[in-house]
C-alpha cells in the first residue's frame, strides 16, 4: 500500500463520495442541472433561496459624463469658464473650493474669520463673496455661519443621500430656485440642457 492511501495515525480515512451519473433533465421536468449536482452531492434536498438587490443611485449632478463627489462637468466646464470669463472672481472660485472641501453631506459650517484665515485675505473679503455666491445659487445661506452647498456642484455623500438632500431643498420652493437654476450669467450651463 503506498503512503498516499494508508490512513493518518490516530484518523478514521474518509471515503472518497460514490459519483452516480447524472440524470439528465427532460422536457417535462424543471430541473435544471445545478440542482442535480446539488441534490446528489448534497445532503438532502436543496432549497431555494431568494434576494434583493437594493442599488444606490448614483449622484444627480452637473453634467451626463460619470458621477463624483464633484461634478466633472462643473470642473472641467464650467468653474473654468467662470474664471477666464469673470463671471466669478478668484476669491470667489477659491471660497467655492474651500466650501466644498469643508462640506458634510452638503452642508458647511463656517465663519468668515475661518475662510479668511485659510485663504489668508480679508473676513470682509470674504463675506461679499460668499453673498456673491449665494446670488449665483452656488451655495444658500441657511444662517449665519451655516450655508448649504448646491448639491449638483459637489455633493459628499452617497446618491441616496444626496437624493434625499435635494428633494429637501426642493421642498422649500424657495424663490431662487435653489438647487435648480444658476444664476442668468451661468445660463450658458443650463442644468436641464446638459444633465
């Protein structure tokens, strides 16, 4: 007998399972060959299991070419535009980055001594152009210190969350049409053209 097929010291050797051919399915039956192999090399009778797949949606944002925490669209398109165009100022467009680097699930807490401080440039500076901002529907003043960012420019958050997000905003009907419309010099970027 070779090494291979004397059992270990101390160990029972299993027996290797008893192969039978298959039966093959016929018109009449609905079984289908993975249950065969399944009952045969089973221990009984196999039974169903059934799922649901639950998929998030994916982020509703500027622009059809993919999804991200920040448009593509608005990065490659239109925050470039805006710039050589002086639709938005330098500082503005750097307010907007530090606003969406800061934002949890579209919203942001923050002074304008904050900003100022990181950007190192005036606080009042920074509050005309955060007003600026707001004019544009880029972001919504909610109170002092607290300002929501438009979720179709960037959003941190999953696509449920951010459908959630703005079907609360949307609930508001507020008159700017915030988060829907740009504001009339960003008409170039209409959002229900391109989205």
């Amino acid at each position: 007998m070779s090494e291979v097929a004397q059992p270990l010291r101390g160990r029972r050797a299993v027996p290797a399972p008893q192969l039978r051919p298959l039966r093959a399915a016929t018109s009449d039956t609905s079984t289908d060959l993975a249950r065969l192999i399944a009952e045969q090399f089973g221990k009984g009778p196999v039974h169903e299991v059934r799922t649901t797949v639950y998929r998030r949606p994916p982020h509703d944002m500027l622009g059809t070419e993919g999804y991200s925490l920040v448009s593509n669209y608005f990065l490659r398109r239109v925050l470039p535009y805006c710039l050589m165009h002086g639709v938005i100022s330098k500082l503005q467009g750097a307010i907007l980055s530090n606003i969406i680097g800061r934002q949890k699930k579209g919203r942001i807490e923050v002074t304008h001594a904050e900003i100022a401080s990181e950007l190192d440039v005036k606080r009042t500076s920074v509050g005309h152009a955060l007003d600026a901002l707001c004019e544009k529907n880029l972001i919504r003043k909610v109170k002092r210190g607290s300002y929501e960012l438009n979720p179709r420019v960037a959003y941190n958050g999953n696509g449920k969350e951010q459908s959630e997000f703005l079907a609360e905003l949307r609930a508001l009907d507020l008159g700017s049409q915030f988060p829907d419309r740009l504001a009339p010099e960003l008409t170039l970027f209409s959002w229900a053209e391109i989205a």
